[in-house]
C-alpha cells in the first residue's frame, strides 16, 4: 500500500469518526434553539434559516421599513456613543452633573427605538389581518 493510498484511507477514517461522534453527540445534546420562527405580522411558523426570504417576500413593505430602522438606529448608536465620549473626555470636566443627562439622552433614545419598532410591527400586523382575514373569525 503507498504513502499516498495510506493517506487517503486515514482521512476517510477520521472523517467517519468525527461524522459519527457530531451524530452521537447530537442526539445527545439537542439543540436548544428553535428551529423555527413565528412570524411576527402574519403568524405563520417559519423556518429559522428562512426567516429573511419569508419577510422579504411576504412582507416587504417591512422589511424595507426593517432596513429603514436598521439604518436609523446605528445611527442613534454612533450618535449615542458620540455623546458619551464626549462627555467622558470633555464636558464631565466642566459640568459633573452632566452625567445625568447623558444617561437620560442614552435611555430615551433606547426607549423611542423600542417604541417605534413595536408600534410599526403592530401596524404592519393589522394592515395584514384586514388584507388576509383569517378563516376562523367571523365578518357580520
């Protein structure tokens, strides 16, 4: 047998080996993710790893908006972070107690950011439970 087929053959075995203890270790040890995902406009369950195509093709009025508020909030995050350095090397030298409002700027705009995507996926939500009626509700 040459040094070459030898080589080969190691390979495949390890590779065997290690296919097998993912399979053992696997069963063993679930995944505690789930694997899919409940849609937060239309409700259906998707799958984890088709989650974006889902809202990209069932949804994309919001997922435009998604990519809008993406945009937005690293912008409030370098803006945030901004304010902070300056307060740490410039102005908490000359106002001390300046150090509460950076603090109330950073929650608020945290807070607006949640309730501005919260408010929109409650939005998108109803537009698509007047355009998509369930079957189950009644309409008298």
């Amino acid at each position: 047998m040459g040094l070459k087929s030898r080589n080969q053959l190691e390979r495949v075995i390890s590779a065997s080996l290690i296919s097998q203890i993912w399979l053992v270790c696997s069963r063993m040890f679930p995944s505690r993710f789930p694997t899919t995902h409940k849609c937060r406009i239309c409700g259906v369950d998707v799958e984890t790893t088709e989650v974006r195509a889902h809202y990209r093709t069932t949804h994309p009025e919001f997922e435009g908006w998604g990519n809008h508020w993406k945009r937005l909030s690293w912008l409030l995050l370098i803006s945030d972070m901004a304010l902070a350095g300056l307060n740490l090397l410039i102005i908490r030298s000359v106002i001390p107690i300046f150090d509460y409002v950076v603090i109330a700027c950073l929650s608020g705009s945290v807070l607006v950011l949640i309730f501005t995507m919260v408010s929109k996926q409650g939005a998108f939500r109803e537009a698509w439970n007047r355009t998509h009626p369930s079957p189950n509700s009644s309409t008298t």
